[in-house]
C-alpha cells in the first residue's frame, strides 16, 4: 500500500464529490482518511488540502500489536464522535471490513468507502484510484437469497481477510432466527485440517441442514471445494456431501470460472456474482446503498461430463428476481443423484441375476437386474455392474465376510442388488434396506425311480402285512378242509389226498372253480363262506394292480428335515459361501447340527456338498441321491423343469431379499423408499411374472395309490374266520350225531 501524497487524496477527494452530486465550493466536508504506512495498528495520517478540512487528530489503535481480527475498543472516544460526525470515511482495503466492524461496534451510520490507489513504480505517482463495494454487500444480497431458500441455519467458512465481514452476517443471521456458525480457516492450513474442520462444522449441531456459504479469496476457494469433493470417501461413504451440501459463494465475474473447474460432483453450488453499481447512483453504491446494486446468481449444472455456470436468478435493487425457491436456485436438488457413477456388485442366482454371452461382451437379466435399472432412472445414476471375485455371497470368518458381503465390508462397492438375504449377523457389517422379496429354506430332492422295482409290481397291490396274512389263511384253509375230510371219509372212497386238497383250496383263492365233494354240513359252511372271502380279495387285488399299471406310483422317501438326518439312502449339500453355512453352521436344533456335522465330514472327501455354483447342486439332486437345501421359490422352479423333483414338507428361517449397502450408508432411507414405491404400484409382482417360469407339464395333482393295508381287508378276514367258526361248530355237531347213531346201532 503506497503512502498517499497530497496530490492523490485531492483526487480522491474530488471523485468523492462529483460522483456524490456535491459541489466543492460550497460545502466543506469533514473525511477521516486512516491509511497505514507499514502495518495495521500504526499511527493514523492526517493531511489537509485546500478543499477539504482533514480532521487530525493523533489517534492509536490500543497497541500495536493486537489481533486485528478481534478489534473491539479504539484509545480515545474521540474517535467515535469524530467518525460520526464525518461525511464518510475513505479507507483502504485491508483496513475495510476492520472499519465496517467497529462501525457496528459503535453503532454508527457514517459511510465507509474502500479503495486502492495504484501508483507509477518508478514515480511513486498515483496513478489511479480503485473503489471497492463495502462487505456489507454481502448481507444485503444474502438476507433476501436466504428468505427464497428457506434456510434456517447457515455455515459460514471464511479466510482471515474476510474474518469482519463473516462476523457481520453472523450477527444479522442470528438477528433473523438464521442459526449461524462461523469457521475461519487459516492460510496455512493442511488438506486434513480443512477436512476435520468440515466434520466439524456439521457435527455441532446434527440436526441441522448443510448450508454453506464461503468467504474467502480464490485459492482459499479452490482449497475448500477440492476437500469438500474428498469428503465423503474420506468419511469412508458415510456421508453424502455430493447431494445433501447447499453451498452458496461470492466471486467477481472474472474468477467465476475456477468453480467450474474444481466444483467437481458437488451436486449443490450457487455463485454470486459480485455486483454492479447502477448508473446514477454510483457513490452511495460504493458507500453500500443496496438500491445501487445489480447482479446474477448462477449454478453449477451439469453438461455430460463437463459442469458449467448458468443463469438461475437475478438481483436488482436489492430484491432477488426470477428464482422464488430452492429447486430454481439450486436446480440440481431435484434431479436425484445427477448422474453420479455407482458400482453395483452381484451374482449369478437364476432367475433373480442371469449373465448373457460371454465375459467381453456379457449382459446380465433377471428380476434383479430390472430393479436396478427401473431404480437407477428413479434416483438418476449410473452403474458398473461387477461379481466378486471369490465367487462367494457371504460367510462369516472371524467376523470377516467373503463374497458380496465382504465387498460391502470393505466399502468396495456403492451398493448390492442380488438376491442377498438379511440376517443379525450381517447387518453389524452391512446396512439392508427395506426387502424387496420374502421367501423361506427347504429341502429339494429327487424321487427315487421306480423303475428300479418293477419287477416286484405283482406285490405291490397288497402291502406285505397283508401278504403274510392271506398266505396264512391259505395254510390254514387247506389244513381245515382235509381234516373234515378226514372226519367224513368214506370207506369206499379209500383215504383223502392231501394234495389234492391243497390244490382245490388253491383253485378257490384264483375263483377258478374246484371240485370238492361237500360229505358234510361243515365242510359246506366252509368251503362257501371260504369262497366269499376269496372273492373279496381277488376283486381287491384284481382293481389295486389295475391302478398300479395305469398310474405312476410315488414313493417319498421322507418329508421332514429329521426325516432327511436319520436316513442313509441320501446325502446333502447346501451352497456355499452363502447364507445357510451360518444357518446350519450356528443352529442349536438336532436335527440341523447332525446335517451340518455330516456335511464337514463329507467336504473332507466331496468338496462339492459346499459348492458356490447352484447350477452344480442342481445337476447332482437331479441325479439322485441327494437332497439341496436352499430358498423354497427356487426348488418349486426346479420342480416345474424336472417332474420327479420335490420339495420337503419342512420349512425352515424366513428368509428377506434386500438391496445391501455399505454400513451407515446415507443412502439407505432414500433407496428403501423407492423400493417400497415399486412393491406399492405393482413392479415386483410384474417382474415376477415376467421371469418366473410361465408353468409345468408335471401334474402334482395325480392320484397316488398305495398299497392296500391289512385294516382295509379286515372285514374279508372276518369272512374267513366266521367260515371257519361256523364249520368247526358244525363239524362238532356232526360229530357227536354219529356218535349217538353209533351208539343206539350197538345197543341193538
């Protein structure tokens, strides 16, 4: 700053007076002129000229070495009474917001006018004066700005240099019921400093919005917007600053350019423009009349890959015109995420993630893959589709996940949009939201083939119980009926044949008639009633292996999970690397422990009992011989490509699909209601429909007939044994008949 001589305050002098209508011939006025030789806080000069009375006065700021950022209190109140009485007081620049503080310390109304006076280097001559608009422009621009957004609470980050004037709107924001924070950052401050004092400009007070505005020169500027792009990586994705930042910053039309250039993806940023005066009322504009000032307020939008400063308002006579709301002055709140890139992890797990072609050229499909898309054009991003690298879903490993719930973990990925299932154990890794579909566990199996005991068909009609029973009653029958033969044997005749017998009871179970000569009562009751039963169990027979032939019989060779434990005949696997190795691997039920038990001894000689490829435990249940637990939905599609596959009657853990995030993700509010949005108008529903499989040739609704139990034939057994009460009793009667008959003929 050059040492004014005579000659330039005369000319600043008159500049004064004509741009203030004033004549210099008829009004003396009293100016203050402070000017500093070296630095602030020295003695104040005073010089005269022959058109003004320079009022002098030996004044000294407290000492020479107080912090000009805190100056409260000047030696003598002389001072304040001469200021007041002053027309206006011309200071240089760096002393202005100084002068503009203690003005409102004071209480007083006197005009301040700031300047910079250019000198010839090699003259010491003034050569030209500079005005520059008081701070307090800021505020009259800010206050109505602040009306149209709506902002309760405001941040204020400022350099050393705009110290006085971020105290100024501090306390007119207050005045409003604007709660306002003032930071100061020093010159010299680190990247990790600016950084730790943006946590903690939003960590006072959580509760309220992040609205910023920056005081400070261009490189301070630059400094600030490039950690403010650093700050949510550096918050390791817990905060969204791109999005829910609003940060308003005042520049001269020439160095509006840098913001475009360092902005970055900071969605929310409005440029004030610093004002013009208008023509006619060009000094009080310099004395800080609002009614002198005009101006454009422009926002960072984005343009493709580029970001370039557009026209969102105007000022004019201190009213704000054009843009009445935040969405107009910051027109990027409304468009979501503006394009931002996100990386999406999935995996492949039909029909929910399917990949088409191969791994250059590869597209993915499937129910998953059409909500992330419906919910990329919802929320306006972009995204990079990628698989873990493991192959895995998630397990857990000393509190260390693999697969996609690793990747969340880390933080490697934006978000998850896979069939992933919720869990407590997951959720202290990881955020879900709300679940965009519900299923539950299960076992999927093939039946046996029943081929392999065709050749028993013939004794399938009856069970073997009912086998053993009728080869009894033909034993039985055949003994019964030679022994009343025996009772009635004629002389003539000669003795009875035992298998002649045999061979006629035989011919009455096939109801291929017999010729048995009935001697007596007993035999008669029993050979008829003995026919009768044979009837009943030949037309029994006869219809159960006619349904045996025509209809397929199904055997099940378990339903239930402890069905599936004791069992020998089938093994089992679940898919690794997800979910059910901790569902299994933690539960506390028998049966669940003797299945995970049997898998690790297992995976010792059959790693493929945990594969991480569904595809794989598919091809082995429909071979045979082993049960797949996994999600219900996926075995009943199974089921509707393969007829002999089927389902345990056994459910088991509810499972809840969600869209994962990393953990405190800000994200999670806004993404779980968009899913709630899309279950509510019906999209889940269509996509279900749309790549669940359209139906079945397998009829699961056949009749099954199984094999005819000993209480089905009871009644006909009845039969039988009332035959042979009723021949015994007469056999008995007949008995002692002759007896009597033989008796009387010895008596004669």
């Amino acid at each position: 700053m050059c040492v004014m001589s005579a000659k330039c305050l005369v000319y600043l002098a008159l500049t004064i007076i004509l741009q203030g209508n004033r004549s210099e011939t008829t009004e003396l006025l009293n100016v203050v002129l402070l000017e500093g030789q070296n630095e602030p806080g020295t003695n104040v000069q005073c010089l005269e000229s022959a058109l003004f009375t320079w009022t002098c006065q030996a004044w000294k700021i407290v000492s020479t070495e107080i912090d000009v950022r805190h100056p409260f209190s000047l030696v003598s109140t002389q001072v304040s009474s001469m200021m007041e009485r002053a027309y206006a007081i011309l200071t240089p620049s760096f002393m202005c917001s100084f002068l503009h503080y203690q003005m409102r310390h004071f209480s007083l109304t006197t005009d301040v006018v700031c300047f910079d006076v250019d000198t010839n280097r090699t003259t010491g001559e003034a050569c030209d004066i500079t005005f520059h608009l008081p701070e307090t422009y800021i505020y009259t621009v800010l206050k109505p700005l602040l009306i149209k957004l709506n902002w309760d609470s405001l941040i204020i980050l400022s350099d050393e240099e705009h110290e006085m004037a971020s105290k100024i709107i501090l306390d007119e924001s207050w005045a409003v019921g604007v709660k306002t924070l003032v930071f100061i950052i020093p010159s010299n401050a680190t990247d990790e400093e600016i950084l730790h004092l943006l946590l903690k400009s939003t960590s006072i007070d959580p509760t309220a919005a992040w609205n910023f505005l920056i005081l400070c020169n261009t490189l301070c500027l630059q400094r600030i917007l490039k950690q403010v792009n650093r700050f949510d990586n550096w918050m390791q994705k817990t905060t969204d600053f791109r999005s829910s930042s609003y940060w308003l910053m005042l520049l001269p039309k020439e160095d509006m350019f840098m913001v475009e250039a360092v902005g970055g993806w900071v969605d929310n940023i409005a440029v004030i423009s610093a004002p013009t005066p208008i023509a006619g009322c060009l000094f009080e504009a310099y004395k800080g009349s609002s009614e002198c000032w005009s101006g454009e307020i422009h926002s960072l939008m984005y343009r493709g890959s580029v970001r370039n400063l557009d026209v969102v308002c105007q000022y004019n006579r201190g009213d704000i015109k054009l843009c009445s709301s935040k969405s107009q002055i910051f027109p990027n709140y409304n468009q979501g995420f503006n394009g931002r890139p996100f990386i999406v992890a999935t995996n492949m797990w039909y029909p929910f993630v399917m990949k088409q072609g191969n791994n250059q050229t590869s597209t993915y499909e499937g129910f998953c893959i059409d909500l992330l898309f419906e919910m990329a054009g919802a929320l306006n991003f972009t995204y990079k589709l990628i698989e873990p690298p493991d192959g895995e879903w998630g397990t857990n490993t000393n509190g260390q996940y693999s697969g996609l719930i690793g990747q969340l973990q880390r933080k490697d990925v934006d978000m998850v949009v896979a069939p992933i299932s919720m869990s407590h154990d997951r959720e202290k890794v990881m955020d879900s939201t709300y679940p965009f579909y519900n299923d539950v566990g299960t076992g999927v199996y093939r039946i046996p083939d029943s081929s392999v005991k065709e050749w028993l068909i013939l004794s399938l009609p009856f069970s073997w119980v009912v086998h053993v029973f009728i080869a009894c009653a033909f034993v039985f029958s055949v003994g019964l009926v030679h022994f009343l033969h025996r009772c009635q044997k004629d002389e003539v005749e000669g003795s009875i044949d035992f298998s002649a017998d045999a061979l006629r009871v035989f011919g009455i179970f096939l109801r291929q008639g017999f010729n048995i000569k009935l001697r007596s009562s007993s035999t008669a009751i029993f050979v008829g009633l003995l026919c009768l039963f044979a009837t009943i169990i030949s037309a029994v027979y006869s219809g159960n292996l006619i349904a045996f032939l025509t209809v397929a019989k199904e055997t099940k060779p378990f339903n239930t999970i402890p069905e599936v434990a004791d069992q020998t005949d089938y093994t089992w696997g679940i898919h690794g690397g997800t979910l059910w190795v901790n569902v299994f691997q933690s539960s506390t039920n028998p049966s669940f422990m003797k299945i995970w038990d049997s898998i690790l001894k297992s995976n010792l000689s059959d790693p493929g009992v945990l594969h991480i490829s569904a595809d794989y435990h598919k091809a082995r249940m429909e071979a045979g011989g082993y049960v797949f637990f996994t999600e219900s939905d996926i075995g009943s599609i199974w089921a509707t490509q393969n007829c002999d596959v089927r389902l345990l009657k056994d459910y088991f853990y509810r499972i809840q699909y969600a869209i994962g995030l990393p953990q405190n993700s800000p994200y999670g509010e806004l993404v779980s209601d968009i899913v709630l949005k899309f279950h509510e108008s019906g999209l889940m529903g269509a996509w279900k429909q749309k790549w669940w499989p359209k139906g079945s040739n397998c009829s699961f609704t056949q009749v099954v007939h199984k094999p005819i139990e000993i209480s089905q034939l009871q009644s006909a057994f009845y039969v039988l044994l009332v035959g042979i009460s009723l021949a015994f009793t007469t056999m008995c009667l007949e008995c002692m008949v002759r007896i009597i008959r033989l008796q009387r003929e010895d008596s004669k």
